[in-house]
C-alpha cells in the first residue's frame, strides 16, 4: 500500500511536469527555463502556487495576478497521471514492469492532452519515447510474438526482446505511414499526420506488434465512432475537420496492461 501511495504522489508530480511539457513543446519553448508563468499575463508562478491539484483548487481555477482562469486540464493531467502511476504498482509492484509502465503512461498522458489541445504530437514525446522503449527492451523482456519466428534463435534473450520491440515499433508505424501516404495520392489531402505514424511507433516500441496492432483496432474504432458523432451533432464539415487521432490512440494504448491477466500483460516481465 506504501508503494501504492508513493507512486501517487510521485505521479502527481510528473503530471505537473507534463502539463508545462503540453504548453511549451508545442510551441518551440524550453521546459527547463524559465520557470512556470501564467500564458495570460505572464507573471511568474511561486512555488506555493505550484502545487499540483492543491493550487489549483486554492486559487479557485484562477491566477493570482490577473484573475485569467487557469485550464481545468492542469488538475486533470496531474490527477490522470497519479492514477496511472498507482494502478501500475498496484498491476505489477515495486518492479521494473510498474517502472516501464509509469514511464510510458507519463508519455502517453502528455501526448492525449496535447493533440487534443494543440493537434500536435512532439517529437520530443513520440521519437523519444520509442527510443526508451527499444533500451528498456534489453532490459525487461518482451511477450515473445512474432519477432521470434524471424530472429535466429541462438541469440540471447535479451536481444530476442530488443528485436520484439524493433519489430513491433516500426512495423506498424510503416504500416499507417503507407495508409496515409496512399490516402493522400488518392484524395489529395493529408489524412494522417505524421506523428500518428511516430505515436503507434512509440507505442510498438514498449509494447510490441501485438499491443500496437491492438491499440490501433480499439484507437481507430472509438475515434471513427466518437468522431461521427461529433461532427454530426456540432454539424462540423467532415472534410476539414481534423480529428485528434493521436487522443484515441492514446486511451487505446492504456488499456492493454490491465487487459491482460497473465504475468508482464504487454509490459514485459523482468529477467
């Protein structure tokens, strides 16, 4: 239970972290300097106003200086975050598994929100998290799939898992490359931006073909259905709408761990 409630805290914390990620990467700033500011006014933030979800509930959703309101995404990602980090030690316990699967929730969390908000996904979280994905490989094993009816079986178990994850995180990614390459030579419009092609990447990367081919089923069904629905009821123009893909994808890429009831589920499992 300890670990349960550390994780919450300490996702709370990477939440807070994610939301200056959601702001700043979208628009070319560092997240490092300078240190947290109102978008409004841009009076700089103390730290007692800092607090993740405390702060926020204090200041009644508004800045201090100027009285702007502050987004209801900012408690919300931070609380998404301390759930996600609490159910991975609850899933796994204190084990590199809940470490895999904290990091690529916190990846994951930051990449919904900011296609939802911003209609971009940032390299920063999509190439580098496909590529923490593929190191951790070596370290926590992969389900063994498809990957190992291609590689030699001589090699040690931990390059067998790299090469899972090699497999399942570019496989797709060219898969839905080609889908919207050919979209695009048939109708002339772009129809899948190119950081879907990197998130499914990412998301092969940890997971491997089987949990990337399955998040991209339930992502691709749930935002063809919620989008429908949208655009019928906003009466939006279906031809210039610009569904955020990548927000489906994401919710879809949460469920697999806990779908799962063997040891590992997707994640792995530890050598």
């Amino acid at each position: 239970m300890f670990e349960i409630l550390l994780a919450a805290v300490f996702g709370l914390v990477i939440g807070s972290f994610l939301n200056v990620c959601i702001y700043r990467l979208p628009r070319d700033l560092s997240v490092v300097a300078p240190r947290s500011f109102c978008p409004e006014c841009g009076t700089p933030i103390p730290w007692y106003h800092n607090i993740p979800v405390l702060s926020w509930l204090l200041l009644r959703g508004k800045c201090s200086h100027c009285q702007a309101p502050i987004s209801w995404r900012y408690p919300l990602v931070e609380l998404t975050t301390s759930l996600l980090f609490a159910l991975a030690l609850w899933r796994y316990g204190p084990t590199p598994d809940a470490i895999k699967l904290c990091l690529f929730s916190a990846l994951i969390v930051g990449l919904i929100f900011m296609d939802l908000e911003e209609r971009i996904l940032a390299d920063e979280l999509t190439i580098g998290g496909m590529s923490v994905g593929f190191l951790l490989s070596i370290f926590v094993a992969m389900p063994r799939f498809i990957g190992h009816f291609f590689l030699p079986p001589e090699w040690r178990e931990n390059w067998l898992s790299l090469g899972e994850s090699l497999i399942g995180g570019l496989a797709p990614a060219l898969a839905l490359f080609t889908i919207g390459e050919v979209y695009y030579r048939i109708r002339g419009r772009e129809g899948l931006g190119l950081g879907d092609v990197k998130m499914i990447g990412m998301v092969g990367a940890f997971y491997g073909l089987q949990g990337a081919l399955l998040t991209l089923i339930i992502g691709s069904l749930t935002g063809s259905i919620v989008g429908l629905l949208f655009i019928t009821l906003t009466k939006k123009d279906a031809k210039t709408y610009e569904l955020p893909f990548g927000t489906f994808l994401g919710f879809a890429a949460l469920l697999p761990p806990f779908l799962f009831p063997e040891p590992g589920g997707l994640i792995g499992v530890p050598w």
